[in-house]
C-alpha cells in the first residue's frame, strides 16, 4: 500500500476530537499543490512516529498527529527553499522560521500539535524554535513532560527521515566529526539514547 494511502486511512481510522482529521486533510492537500517533498516527508515521519510510539509505550496517536503537522509552517515558504538544491546561509535563515510558523498555524486549531511543531528544531544542540517558557502557562507538569517527550520522538524521527531521503544539503552545515547518522543522533539528542535506537529500527524496518 502507499504511504499516502496508508496515511490517509490512518487519519480517519483514528478519528481525533477536535476536527484534527479534517485539519491534517486539508493540510495534506495544501502541501501537495506545491510542497509535494514537504508532503511525503510529514506523511513518513507520522508514520515512524506512530509505529516508534507503540514500542516505546508513548501514546502513538499524539505521535503520528504532531508527526504529520509538524513541518506546516513551511507551506507558507516559498516551495524552491525545498527543491532539492544546496541552501545557502540566508536561505536557512529562511527555512529556521517554519517551526514558529508552525506553531502560530495551529495554535487555534490544535494546541498539543502545536507546541509539537513549535518545538521539534529546538530538542537539540544548536536547535531553534518554540521555548518550554512560551507554553501555556496553566498547562501541568505532566502535559509539558507529554508533549517534550511526544516531541523528542517527532524530532528524531524528523532527522532520520531527512538524513535518508533528503537531498538538500545546508552549506557550511557539514560535520566532518559525525559522519553516520547514528552518530549525528548521538551527538544531537545526547539524552535519548533509547529513542534513537527504536526510532532506527523501526525505519529500516518500515522501509520507506
Ligand atoms: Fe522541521
Ligand atoms: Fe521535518
């Protein structure tokens, strides 16, 4: 089956309150007009999310939701920023704002998601985006530890996919020190050592 359809029956399967189902369609449908690299790499890293969730007894729902949103604040960029090419310095600059774009998108409409995509870039060394300061105040413990741990899954999931099916490369970006992905993860989510290892294997099991 194709991931898309995969996703798209996953989405109505789940039925989340709120109208989420809808919102996740229409942004699908949004990004494929002119973002479709955007589009495949939100519907894959959903489903890694998801499928990395269960085995870490997380709640897999949240993950494939704040997995498929996560990247809406770049469908509001110009779609040439994601075409492949090498980015240059001041075209990353451009590309950092998708995260808090993000978050002001769903603000509204999905407040968990949200911060998911407000913060997905800001989990690791040298990060950027939403800070644990701008959630809502009277949010508990507990819903802040869900949604950095939810999060943290998005985020690695988010940079294996990249690392696998992205070509553009950021110049002056490069890490000689890092050259594997498992040590690129090492070195980026030094905390999250049993994270990386479901979230790697179940990509490769998955095969996307
Ligand atoms: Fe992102
Ligand atoms: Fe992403």
């Amino acid at each position: 089956m194709k991931v898309s359809t995969k996703v798209e029956r996953r989405i109505r399967n789940y039925s989340p309150q709120g109208g989420l189902d809808q919102t996740s369609l229409i942004f699908l449908k949004l990004s494929a007009v002119n973002h479709p690299h955007v589009k495949a790499h939100l519907e894959r890293v959903a489903l890694l999310a998801d499928e990395s969730a269960k085995v870490l007894k997380k709640d897999n729902k949240a993950a494939f939701f704040g997995g498929l949103l996560h990247d809406v604040g770049k469908i509001i960029l110009p779609y040439q920023l994601f075409d492949g090419h090498d980015i240059d310095t001041k075209e990353y600059v451009e590309v950092k704002t998708h995260a808090l774009a993000g978050f002001e998108i769903l603000r509204d409409l999905h407040l968990f998601s949200a911060c998911c995509a407000g913060i997905h870039h800001a989990l690791y060394k040298k990060g950027y985006g939403l800070m644990v300061k701008d959630f809502p105040q009277d949010w508990s413990v507990d819903t802040i530890r869900k949604v950095l741990d939810i999060s943290a899954i998005i985020s690695i999931c988010d940079f294996v996919d990249a690392f696998t099916h992205r070509k553009t490369k950021i110049k002056d970006q490069s890490d000689s020190k890092s050259p594997n992905l498992r040590g690129m993860l090492k070195d980026k989510y030094s905390n999250d050592q049993g994270t990386i290892d479901v979230v790697l294997r179940i990509n490769k099991e998955l095969n996307m």
